[in-house]
C-alpha cells in the first residue's frame, strides 16, 4: 500500500498538473480528442451506412437489369438457370421467392449450402415487393453461418404481369475492410491534428498567460515592500484587465492603509516626544523651586512668595496641558456631541462680553450675520471660538491689535471666521499650523504658555460637526481662520484617518 500511495504521488503531477499553463492545454487537448472522437464515430457510422447504401444500389441495378421472366422461368423450371444469367452476382447468393410464395434458391455462394442462405421476415417480403424500380432498394444486414452479409430485396415484373422478389445476398468483408481502411486514416489524422494542436496551442497559450506572468512578478515586488508599484492597465484580455483594476484598487486602498497608519504611528511619536518635554519644562521648573527652598530660602518671605507663585503657574500649565491631552485623547474616540438645529451667530454673540474681557485694550469687531439653523453642539462650537481668539490674542499687540470675529452664511452651511492684524504667518507654516504641538516661534510661544494644541483641538471639534478649518494668511498684513459648518454631518473614510470626508469649500471662497 505505501509503494502504491508513493507511485500515486508520484504520477499525480504528471497526470493533474498544478501549471495553469498546461491545466488549460491539457483541457483543450481532452475537448478536442472528444470532439474528434464523436467526429469520427459519427463518421464511421454515415460511411456505414453509405457503403451499404451504394453496394445496395448497384445490387438493384444489376437485378433490374435482368428481365423479369427469367427470373420466373428459372423458378418455374426448377433449376439453376444458365451461369451466364447470374454474371452479375460474383460470390453471391441468389433467391427468388415468387407470388406463391415459393422461396428458390438460384445460387449460392461458393461452397455454401442452399440452407446457409439468409432468410427474412414474411413482413420484409412483403414490403419489397410493394417497391418499384424507381424506390429505393431494401437491404438488411444479417449475421448467417458464413459470417456477416448484406441481403439486397428487389421486386420483379415479367411481361405476363407476374412477379417476385429477387434477395441477393453478398458478403460485408470488402465493405467492413474499406471501412476499416477509413477508420485507420481518420485516425492517424485526428493523432497528426492532436499533435499539431499540441504544438500550436503551447505558444498560444504562453502568449496568453503573459499578462498574469507579469502580475505575478509585479506582486512579487509589491511583496517586498513596494506597495506603489501596479499593475498594468489594460493588460490583455477583458478578465485579466477586470482582476488588474481590481487589484490595483485594492493595493491603493492598501497604500492609503499604511500610510495612514505610519502616519498615526509617526504623530504618536511626536505626541509622545512632545507632552513628554511639554509636561517636562514644568516640572523641571517646579522641581528647581523645591530645591531652592530646601535649601533655606523658605525662610525668606520675599524668595518663598516668588516660588509659590512661579510654582503655581507651572502647575497651571501642566493642568491646561493634561486637560488639552485629555480632550484631544477624546478626539481620537469620537466626541460625544449633542448637535442641535440652531443658528451660528446666536451662540457668538453669547461670548462677546468675554472676548471683550479677554481682549484688553485690544479693539474686538463683531459682524454676526444671520445663517440658517445647523446641526451644532453649541459648548463645542464656543471653544472652538475661544481657541481662535487666544490664539489672535497671542500674536496681536496688546495696544494696537485688531480682532475681528464674522459669521457668515455659506451655500453649504455657514463659515466662523476669526482674523486679527498680527505679524501673519509664513506660508511654508500654513499646511502644518492645526498639527499637535507644532507651533511657528517656539520660544515666543513658551512665554505665552500655549503649548501648540489649541488648533488642534479646534480642527478635531470641526470635523466633529461634519466640518473643517483652514488658515489664510499674509505677512506683516495679520491672518484669519476660517471654521466651515455644513448642513449636516459627512461620513468619515476609515482609511483617511477617521478624518471627515466630502469637499470643504474652496480656500478664500467667497459669498
């Protein structure tokens, strides 16, 4: 049993080869060895029936050429007739059955004896002799003591009117070797176009497969790492055309995929490496005040009201900071808002008395222009007014700045927009301005106590709303951020980041 199993795993590729290549042309070689099989069946059997047909036909025309009244004189003399009237009947049998009914046997073929001649059925008779010269002949094929024979039905007339039915039977052998003579020519044939298809197919196929032969090693590479590299397209045939565009669009959704997540990995870094230093600079700080108080300088009041003071703004700070960390660790989750239909302006007329508190001496502009009622959670839409403005506040002068606070109405919702006439902002810091901690003068922005995540935090409350925030600025002439909120919340493409999708408006858009 195991050298069996062996031998059948063994032959097993041989015979189910595993190659699409020779599947496909090991198939068409079966089909077409099928076809020629029931070509050539079907071809042995109407050659059959041809041969017998014609040997038929000229069995009729020999006996209709022989007057009828030999025939009766023959039968009625009751002998053979003369061997110059059965010229035509070379190794044949030769009977004659009358209108009586009588059955004479004329002739009989070589050695054979008068009983070995074949006889039919009554019904046969009769129906051959309900032919005339111009029917078709009647023939049977019968297995008798010498082998196989074609029995030939002819119906006779003789000038008296009387008439009978003429049976010659004659052997099958030269038909069944002419047949087999066929046979044996069709198949070496159907072998020769076998292996020409063999031979052509081979190739053809190949030429055909190409296509997936370079997918194949396109795949490979994109194995290896390269996820921009594609398949070509079109490629060839309509399938393989149909897979590459499937494919291709799948390697891009891959590709979106990755680099989202290489993405999300390389902002957790930064994230990480940023609240570390930002949380660090604190308590550096406070941890230096400690310090100097151990030492002894508790002991002085002046020296221990600067530390506590110094102390409590650093902790300050890093209470902001945790609780900005806190609100964007709830971004990444999806905020919980309550969005209710109601209008932009309403809500920002509210903050005015406390821009105006927060501003100083700074001069604070409202246009708050009637929009129409909008999805909006209206506690997050104030902080993200109030990040806008600290953030006009810190890079406006305290004496001279100019804070302008709009609402608008959009073809699509509504804008929020907050500009000041700050120094404005380079434009090589535009694209990077809403990122987690990335601020554009460092130093500047330590001393204020911002620690680059107000506008992150307001980018993440728009899209919260189906909305988004975009930065228009010019240098030395100030900046404006504008907040978009559409009529209804966007779905969000999971490949993007969790970021909202459809088109924000254009930057700069008017109404």
């Amino acid at each position: 049993m195991n050298r069996l199993a062996a031998w059948l795993q063994g032959v097993r590729p041989i015979l189910f080869p595993r190659s699409l290549r020779y599947q496909l042309l090991s198939r068409i070689l079966l089909i077409l060895a099928g076809l020629l099989l029931v070509l050539g069946l079907s071809q042995y059997v109407f050659l059959e029936r041809f041969l017998y047909q014609n040997r038929a036909a000229a069995v009729q025309r020999q006996v209709l050429s022989v007057p009828g009244d030999i025939w009766e004189r023959l039968t009625s003399s009751n002998r053979r007739g003369p061997a110059e009237a059965f010229v035509f009947f070379p190794s044949s049998s030769v009977a004659y059955l009358n209108k009586q009914g009588r059955f004479a046997v004329l002739t009989t073929n070589g050695a054979e004896a008068e009983s070995a001649v074949p006889r039919l059925s009554d019904e046969d008779y009769g129906n051959a002799a309900k032919r005339t010269r111009r029917d078709k002949p009647l023939y049977r094929v019968v297995n008798g003591a010498s082998g196989e024979q074609l029995v030939v039905l002819q119906a006779v007339r003789s000038f008296q009117g009387t008439g009978g039915v003429v049976q010659i039977a004659t052997g099958t052998a030269p038909l069944k070797s002419e047949l087999y003579r066929q046979l044996r020519l069709y198949l070496a044939l159907a072998f020769a176009a076998l292996v020409c298809a063999l031979l052509v197919f081979l190739p053809a196929i190949r030429r055909t497969l190409t296509p997936l032969s370079r997918m194949v090693e396109t795949v490979e590479r994109i194995d290896s790492g390269k996820l921009s590299e594609r398949l070509p397209e079109p490629a060839g045939p309509m399938e393989i055309d149909r897979l590459s565009h499937s494919f291709n669009r799948m390697l891009e959704r891959l590709e979106r995929s990755f680099r989202a997540e290489q993405e999300s990995r390389e902002r957790m870094r930064r994230f990480v490496s940023d609240a570390s230093h930002e949380l660090r600079t604190p308590l550096t700080s406070i941890h230096g005040f400690l310090e100097v108080l151990l030492r002894g300088a508790a002991a002085d009041p002046d020296q221990l009201g600067k530390a506590l003071r110094s102390m409590h703004g650093e902790s300050e700070r890093i209470n902001k900071l945790v609780g900005d960390l806190l609100l964007l660790a709830k971004a990444d989750r999806a905020f919980d808002a309550r969005l209710e239909p109601t209008q932009l302006g309403p809500i920002l007329s509210e903050m005015e008395p406390q821009f105006k508190l927060l501003a100083g001496e700074r001069q604070v502009r409202f246009d708050l222009r009637e929009t129409e009622e909008l999805p909006l959670d209206a506690d997050k839409v104030k902080q993200i007014a109030l990040n806008l403005f600290q953030n006009a506040i810190q890079h406006t002068d305290a004496a001279s700045g100019v804070i302008a606070v709009s609402v608008r109405p959009h073809p699509r919702g509504a804008e929020l927009t907050v500009a000041d006439n700050g120094p404005g902002i380079a434009p090589e810091h535009l694209p990077r301005l809403f990122e987690r901690f990335y601020r554009i003068d460092d130093s500047r922005a330590r001393k204020l106590g911002g620690a680059g995540l107000g506008l992150s935090i307001s980018r993440s409350l728009a899209e919260v709303h189906g909305g988004s925030i975009r930065a228009e600025s010019r240098l030395d002439e100030g900046s404006e951020f504008i907040v978009f909120f559409p009529h209804g919340r966007r779905e969000t493409d999971p490949a993007d980041g969790g970021r909202t999708g459809g088109t924000p408006p254009e930057a700069g858009s008017e109404d």
